[in-house]
C-alpha cells in the first residue's frame, strides 16, 4: 500500500523546494508581534486562595496567561500559512521568561524580547504600553501584525492591547475570531465577534490594509484544512519545541535605558491611576432569608422540589 | 475659579438607531452624580451625551428625556459602522471642541479645554474605544466599573505628590470587583503633582458593566441642548472596510429558560463526574447551565468535551459575564461573590446547594440545602423525576 503521509510529505518538501527557487521579495514576507503576559496560575493545584476567598499570590504559581496562549496561537497560524517571522514580546520580571518559552512552544517564534526594569514597576496601561510600544519599534523589522490577548486573567482590563495599538498608528481590530492575509495586496481578512448588552450575537467581517493591530477573542480558532497546511503545522511544531528547549538562545532582555524609553512616560510616573485602595466586597445585606434544609434527607429534598414545582408554576404539573 | 476641565461626557451606544440599554444606565448615574456634585460644589456642570453614527439627529432628544443636560451628536455616513479609527478621532475632536465646550455652558466658556469625567460601555465597543480615546487624550482609564462616588481626596503618594500631602478636588472614585469577585478596587485618576513629573490627567475615565445602574424614568418635558459637531473626517483614518455582518445564534441562552442550573469551583473533588451529575440535573428540569468566572479560567482538568462546552466565558453568569432573571436559579457548588451574585440575584426562586453554610451564597437565597452535591444532586433528580415534568415547547 502507498504510503500517503510519505507521499504527501515528500510532496510538500517539493513545494518548499520550488518556493525556494523563487527569490523572496521583500513584500513577500509576513512579520508577527504577539505581547504577552506571565499571569497567576489559575489551574488547580496551582493556584492558591486565601480562607476569605481571595487569590494567595505568594502561594499561586505563574504562568503564560491563557488569552496570550490564545494570541501565540494565531501568530503560529500566520506562521504556518505565511511563513511568517514571529516574535514574541513582553514586559514584566525576569520570570516572565518562562511565559515567553511557553509562547515560544505554540508561535515557534524566531525571537523573544523581554522588557524588565524597575522602572516598569506598577505601571497602569498606558504606561505599560508605552514600553510595548517602544519595543515594537525598536525591532529591525517593521511589524505587520501584532497580536494581544483578549485581556490579562488578572487585571481583566482589556486595555492593554488597544492602548499599545493606539500608540503605534496601527489599525486595531478587536474580537477577532478568525483571519487571513493576502500577501500580494498586503491587506488582512478578519471576522469580528461582537456581543452587546441584550442584542444577538454579530460576526462581522472587515478588510484593511497592513499594518494592524489585533486583540484575539477567546473563541478564535485555527483552521489548517488542506495537506499542506497540516504538514507545514507539523514541520513548525516541530521546530517550535526544539526553539522552547533552548529559548535563552533566542531571548533578548531589555532595560529602560537599552530599550530607549522616556521615563516618565513609563512605570509610576507614565501612569495616571492608580489603585487607591482594596478592601473586601463588603457583605451585602442579605436579600433573601435562606431555609437552611439537611440535603441527606430524602423527605426535606421532597419538600424542597415541591417548592421549585411552585416557582415554576407556567410548567406542567403531573 | 478658571477650570480647564468640566462636565461629564457620556460616549452613548446604539445600533443603527436603537440604543443600547447600557447608553441609558450611564446617563442615569451620570445624572445622579452630577446633582450631587453641582449642589456639593455649587457649580453648573453638564451631562453631555456624545453620539456617533449615520441619520441620527431625531433619536438624540431622547437622551435629554432620560437625563443628559447636553446632547453633542455627529452626523456623517462614514460613521455608520462603528470602527475603531475614526470613531476615537471623532470622539477626541468632540472632548476638545471648546466651541461646542463652550456653548454647553455659556459662563464658562473660553476657559474649559476638556471634560472633566468620561463615561463609556464596558462591552465589546465601548471597552477598546475607552482604550484608543484615552491614549489619544493622554488620560487614565479603569474598566469595568460597578460603583463611583465624586469626593475631594486628600493624600501623599511617593510618585503622584513626591510624598507631600495634596488635596486632589472632585476627585471620581472608580470601583471594580476584582477577578475572584471577594475583592473591590477603587481606581483614581490624578494628575501628577510631584514637581519631577508634572502633568495633568483628565478626564477621568472609566468604562461601566452594562446592566449595573438603573436609568431613569423618561421625562418628554425635560428640556437640554442638542449640538450638531461637524466632524474632520480624514481619508486614513477609514481604512477599514466593513464587508460584512452576520447575526449569530449564541450556543448558550441564557434569556429563554426558566430554570438556570449553575455551578462554581464546588466542583473540584471530582470535576468530571460532578458536572455530569450537574448535566442531570439542569436536563431534568430543562435547564441552561451557568458557571461562575473562576470556571472559565478552565481551573480542572476535565474531558475535552466537557472543557469547551463549559468552561468558557459564554456561560458565565455575573458581571463580567451574564445577568439573569431566570424563575428559577440552582446554584450548585458556588460560594455566591459579589461579581457572581450581581448575575443571578434578580432570579425568581433560588435553591443553592453548598456544605459551607458560612458561604456568602446562604443570603442570596430562598433554600439552602447544606449538603454535598455528590449526595444531593441524586435525590433531587430522584424527586424532580417524581413530581415535575417538563413539557417541551
């Protein structure tokens, strides 16, 4: 019997043969940013809470935040289909190189930059885009898509990414679910998911020229359809763990100064809020009064579904 | 006094037309605090709703009906989808028009240059456009407001003040449940004081859950001001092209239902088994099912399936996800935080079922069964297969 997945495999070498013998025109290659951020470990066993409910964070382990993980995922999609060159960057402490190995496992990224400094230290979003921003133009390589996640678990701001975006003239196009990009007219297809307070579900699809920005919504989904694309998928999977294993190779780190930046755009001092205070949700009053019933108690359950019988009295009754 | 910064801006939502429920909450706080402000202060400042879009001029009298003072409206059929660009360009223009600044209130025209407070929607528009807008403005932003009160703050601050005591003046307290929803933080917006890096940060802003505040009751013999802003519409900033959209079914429904079977990290001995046991549960009786926001971070390793069918932010009830007002509410395992309980508080009849009777959730319901769910859930299916039938629409 033929082996197909050899026949297929050597196929696709023959492919990336002949795109060898073409030489690459500059406007033929495709560069991807994608920031990222180390965020507590929400994963059980991981994380830790505090009697009263709150995240231990002393006691919770760290790791890439899962919508960054989400926007790794949709740099290895342009890796894939494009051959794109990834990067992958953020700003934090010098741990947060192992959020950027992580990433570097999913995008196959080529570079990893890390920006960390004290200086950094508390900055609000604005301030923290101010680095990023910084940073993205400091790369040789003029960026032509640049990927957020959805919003830090965190901080849960979301603001990140657009603020970033804002500064740097790029587009921004947020929610997005899917995407792809002609590299002959250097333009972006994306579909949008846009839910809004008591009004159906919208996808919406938008075209725009490169550069843009592109915060990942937490449904976007890669799809590698045809052969080739899932033999380049696992060509580059490939790569992508051997890249991880030796990620100190490819990481870059940069202090204020290296990176350039102005320091009182950054950190506290580039930071117009900040958190006045934290306090513990007070105890609301109690707004129903609770019949506390025994649940190992058959006859007590009786009552109670008798009593959700009533609550929903438009049902059928027996 | 001369004060560079005035009135509350209220960037209003709609869809080609109708508004948003959210345009008309903030409008109602807004008023609210404003009242409170203008009677504190002894001033007369505005609440000015700002709106975007294409032939909209006749909707906008109905924001003065309910609350604004001030209706700032732009016109124009490039604005007719909303995209990102130039609807933060438009929206700068409007904050830093001191012609129309200066026609909401005559007395203190010439000296005001922006708002003093910005209001926008915590949702999938108005979160990014809070973001570009208040780049653009060089200011701060909190998101996902759920409180705001207006006070003079007094306080030394290491890098805000240089560590000298300073009187910050009509000062907006922002507060937003943290992510576990035990926690509250009150974000501000100051202006640096401290000689080393002065600069002033206004407005103050913030995005506002839809779904938090009450609007007011619609008054037609309210009266206000409706101002036409001609935008600047420049050709780079409209290079987005909308090609198409498409209304989707969500795969969670949370409006539909009578009964919503929730569940929260309770779960965790036996993840799996338990949200089986759950799926029982809400099948017997219908039901949708909703899980808390901790569970959309995915905090178990569970089966494939069950992960992407539940553990995911579309199901989540609570500020940060939905609100319900279900008839009937079961909340299985769930400890009942603030950001959750906001989701689930307005339901009809509400059992929980939980062994901690100290879990704040007792007092946001109408029984609790003390009890663990492994033991519970089986005799209720048990009853409910007894006495309650479902009949299928």
């Amino acid at each position: 019997m033929v082996d197909l997945f050899k026949v297929m495999k050597a196929l696709n070498n023959q492919i990336n043969f002949f795109k060898l013998e073409v030489t690459p025109t500059l406007s033929d290659s495709l560069n991807i940013a994608v920031i990222i951020k180390l965020e507590p470990d929400f994963s059980e066993g991981n994380v830790s809470y505090n009697p009263d409910g709150t995240l231990n964070r002393a006691e919770t382990k760290n790791t890439l935040g899962p919508h960054s993980g989400i926007a790794a995922h949709a740099a290895f999609f342009g890796r894939v289909m494009y051959d794109a060159k990834v990067f992958i960057l953020t700003m934090g402490p010098p741990i947060a190189d192992l959020a950027l190995q992580q990433a570097q496992q999913i995008s196959d990224a080529e570079e990893l930059h890390l920006y960390s400094d004290r200086l950094f230290a508390g900055a609000d979003t604005l301030g923290t885009a101010e680095v990023l921003r910084v940073g993205i133009e400091k790369i040789q390589q003029k960026m032509d898509i640049v990927f957020s996640g959805h919003r830090a678990s965190d901080g849960e701001t979301g603001q990140t990414g657009p603020q970033t975006a804002w500064k740097l003239g790029f587009t921004f196009l947020g929610n997005v679910i899917s995407y792809s990009v002609d590299l002959e007219t250097r333009t972006i297809r994306a579909k949008r998911l846009i839910s809004l307070q008591g009004s159906p579900n919208v996808v919406e699809e938008v075209e725009a020229p490169l550069p843009v920005f592109i915060s990942i919504d937490p449904t976007y989904k890669s799809n590698y359809n045809a052969v080739s694309q899932r033999l380049a998928f696992e060509k580059y999977q490939k790569e992508a763990i051997q890249r991880a294993q030796n990620f100190k190779d490819y990481l870059k780190v940069f202090n204020a100064k290296e990176l350039g930046v102005d320091e009182t755009l950054v950190g506290l001092p580039g930071s117009p809020t900040i958190v006045y205070k934290v306090e513990r949700v007070p105890k609301s009053t109690a707004t129903r009064r609770a019949e506390v019933i025994d649940g190992t108690d058959p006859e007590q359950i009786r009552k109670v579904v008798t009593k959700m019988k009533e609550a929903l009295s438009a049902m059928v009754i027996k | 006094m001369t004060e560079k910064y005035r009135h509350l801006y209220v960037v209003i939502e709609h869809e080609d037309g109708e508004f948003l429920p959210v345009s008309f909450e903030m409008i109602g706080e807004a008023r609210r605090l404003l009242d409170d402000f203008n009677s504190k202060y002894s001033l007369n400042e505005k609440v000015v709703a700002v709106i975007l879009g294409h032939n909209i001029k006749d909707i906008s009298k109905k924001l003065i009906e309910y609350g604004a003072d001030v209706v700032i409206f732009a016109d124009n059929p490039e604005l007719k989808d909303i995209r990102n660009t130039i609807y933060t360009k438009v929206i700068c223009q409007i904050a830093q028009d001191t012609k129309s600044l200066g026609e909401i209130q005559p007395e203190y025209a010439g000296e005001v240059k922006k708002p003093r407070y910005m209001f926008f929607a915590a949702d999938s528009i108005g979160r990014h456009l809070s973001s570009t807008v208040l780049v653009e403005l060089e200011s701060g932003l909190a998101s996902d407001i759920n409180q705001l009160v207006i006070e003079d703050i007094e306080m030394s601050h290491q890098q805000k003040t240089g560590g000298k005591k300073e009187t910050y003046e009509k000062t907006l307290k922002m507060y937003r449940p943290d992510f576990s929803g035990f926690l509250w933080t009150t974000i501000l917006c100051l202006d640096n004081k401290n000689p080393a890096f002065q600069r002033d940060y206004h407005p103050q802003s913030c995005s506002i859950i839809p779904g938090v505040f009450e609007p007011l009751k619609p008054d037609s013999s309210r009266e206000g001001k409706i101002i036409e802003f001609t935008p600047t519409i420049d050709e780079k900033d409209l290079k987005v092209k909308v090609l198409s959209r498409q209304i989707i079914k969500s795969v969670v429904d949370f409006d539909t239902p009578r009964t919503i079977v929730s569940f929260g990290r309770g779960i965790k001995e036996n993840p799996e088994q338990n949200i089986r046991l759950i799926e029982n549960l809400a099948k017997e009786l219908n039901a949708e099912i909703g899980v808390t926001l901790p569970i959309s971070k995915k905090p178990y390793s569970v089966n494939q399936a069950l992960d992407s069918k539940y553990m995911i932010p579309d199901r989540v009830i609570g500020t940060s996800g939905h609100k319900t007002s279900a008839m009937l509410y079961v909340a299985v395992g769930v400890s009942g935080a603030m950001q959750h309980v906001w989701g689930m508080k307005d339901s009809g009849f509400v059992v929980a079922i939980n062994p901690d009777e100290d879990a704040p959730i007792k007092d946001e319901c109408d029984i609790f069964i003390k009890g663990r769910m492994e033991d519970v859930i089986p005799l209720l299916i048990e009853e409910i297969k007894k006495q309650i039938q479902i009949v299928e629409a």
